[in-house]
C-alpha cells in the first residue's frame, strides 16, 4: 500500500506505475473520414441513457474504485459509500434549470477536518486527507458489472467546479480488470483540474505486461469548463478511440483528429471483455496542498445532466 504521507493518484494506484502521463499529444495517427464521424452519433441507438432524475442503484455502485487491489482510493478524499461516510453523503439529486429534463446528479467533496474511520483509507488521521467526495461506477468489487459495453459512444454532459484540489473525470475501465488488477486498460474520456478550467486531460492507459502502453492528450478550450455544460465523449469503433468535446472530434497539434489504436482489442473480445463507466470528484494530490483554504473551498461539488451510451443500430 503507498504511504499516506506521499501524494497517492490514480496512476500511482494502478499498480503503483510511476509518475503522471505528461500533458501532451502522444500516439496520434491519421484516420480516414468514416473513422472519425463528424456526428458520433449518426446512425446509432441510445443503448443507455440515465438523466438522474433520480439515483438507480440498480445501475450504479458507490464508494471506492472496484478492485481487489489493496484500496480503491486515491487522491486526497475518501469516496464515499451509498449513503456516505464520516456523516456526509455526496451524492444527491438537484434541481438544475440548466439541465435538459430540469434535474442533475450533484457529487460533492466536503472537507471533514477531524479523525475519520472509513474502512481502508489511507487518509484517516492525516488533516490534509479528511475529505469525503464520491464515486460512481458501473460495477462492484467482487467483479459484477452492472453496466457495461464494449464499443459504442460514450457521452456525458457535465460542469465541474472551481477549486485549487478538484479532480473530477468521468471514465471507463474493463470488468476483467477488477478481478486481475494486474492488468488494466483505463479510458479517461475527461479528467479535470479544477484550477485550470479552460483545459483537460484525456487518456488511455494500458496498465501492466504484457503490452503496456499510453496515449495522452491536453484538450485547451474556449469554454469555461467550470461555468457550464459540455459534452465529453469517447468513440469506441473495432481497435480505435476518438475523443469528442461538444460533439466535436479533438484535434491533435498538427489539427487533425486524434485516434489512438488500442493494442488490447483483441484479447478483449476474445474474453468477451466490457468497459463499465465511473462518475468521480476526486481531489488531488499532485500539488501542494492549499494554506488558508477559504471556507467557501471547504466544500465543492460537480454536476452530471446525463450519461448515454450510443451504439450501431
């Protein structure tokens, strides 16, 4: 397990496998038109579309990352469990006039500053670390996927907050990686950083041997990403991932589309293989942490409108 006292990320937690990917292009090829469509959702079916207008846990488990790994947290913040922990429950449905159907999924991040007793965090006694924020995802531990899918469109609509820690993605990762964290493929459609809220990070990771490799890309927006909606979308097509905002392919720094081949296809389909989604706000632990944090910072929250999942009709 990593030391509390060390700054404990999700890539850390994969295995423990070295520093962060670096904030630029990596892996781009060019693609020809029909690989990246200029509407990714031309020609499909809604396979799964949930609008919170209320939370279906039928559809979606809270609390740590699913894994059999020593801890599925990371970050400064515990996640929270259905119907929260250390007295605070992050989850919660909103009234949003900004939202399509009028309502939104609030996940919350509230700082707790006292001794917390949260099974399996690393973070309990550390003043630094007693924070509560959520998680939901598309599986448990024990390896039931609740929702998953192999290719596809997957979009969600989304604003996040302003503020020096926040951390919030929303992301994929595979059923079998649960089960056998020593390998792990991890599609992070948007991670965030709360004091950059004009950019975000996109990735790919194939974590572990054999065939270990990443893909990574820095998206630099006109819009505020804390000021409003946006659409964050990952195309899944045979071995090929294309990363979408506002509908929109991104661009790479030559300005062609990116599409990064995916070089676990193969054993993926042969296991019958499925990537399961994870709504998060995490709070980071790659900078320093803040001194005289302002009260209003001691709680902070992002907004999901919806979640779909588009695929070939």
């Amino acid at each position: 397990m990593n030391r509390p006292d060390r700054p404990i990320t999700r890539r850390a937690h994969m295995l423990q496998m070295g520093a962060a990917i670096a904030f630029v292009s990596s892996g781009v090829r060019r693609v020809s038109a029909d690989e990246y469509p200029s509407d990714p959702t031309a020609g499909c079916n809604v396979a799964f579309e949930d609008d919170f207008q209320s939370i279906d846990w039928t559809h979606w488990n809270a609390g740590p990352k699913a894994t059999t790994a020593p801890t599925g947290f990371y970050g400064r913040s515990a996640f929270a469990k259905q119907g929260g922990d250390a007295g605070f429950d992050p989850y919660s449905i909103v009234d949003d006039p900004n939202a399509q159907n009028g309502k939104a999924l609030q996940i919350a991040a509230k700082y707790i500053g006292q001794k917390m007793n949260i099974h399996n965090y690393y973070g309990n006694d550390l003043p630094e670390y007693q924070w509560v924020s959520g998680n939901l995802q598309g599986a448990t531990k024990t390896g039931v996927v609740l929702n998953g899918w192999r290719f596809g469109y997957f979009e969600a609509r989304m604003q996040f907050p302003r503020h020096p820690l926040t951390w919030p993605a929303f992301w994929l990762l595979n059923k079998a990686s649960i089960l056998t964290p020593q390998t792990c493929n991890e599609v992070d459609i948007v991670e965030q950083k709360g004091a950059e809220p004009n950019q975000y990070g996109i990735y790919l990771h194939e974590w572990g041997q054999p065939g270990e490799h990443h893909n990574s890309t820095g998206n630099k927006t006109a819009e505020d990403l804390t000021a409003g909606y946006n659409l964050y979308g990952m195309l899944i097509q045979g071995n090929v991932f294309i990363p979408y905002f506002n509908r929109k392919p991104v661009l790479s720094q030559t300005g062609s589309p990116i599409a990064w081949t995916f070089g676990r296809s193969d054993i993926m389909d042969q296991t019958n293989d499925v990537f399961f989604p994870l709504l998060t706000l995490a709070l980071s632990a790659d900078i320093p942490y803040p001194t005289n944090m302002p009260p209003e910072d001691l709680f902070t929250r992002m907004l999901v409108d919806y979640v779909r999942i588009y695929q070939k009709a």
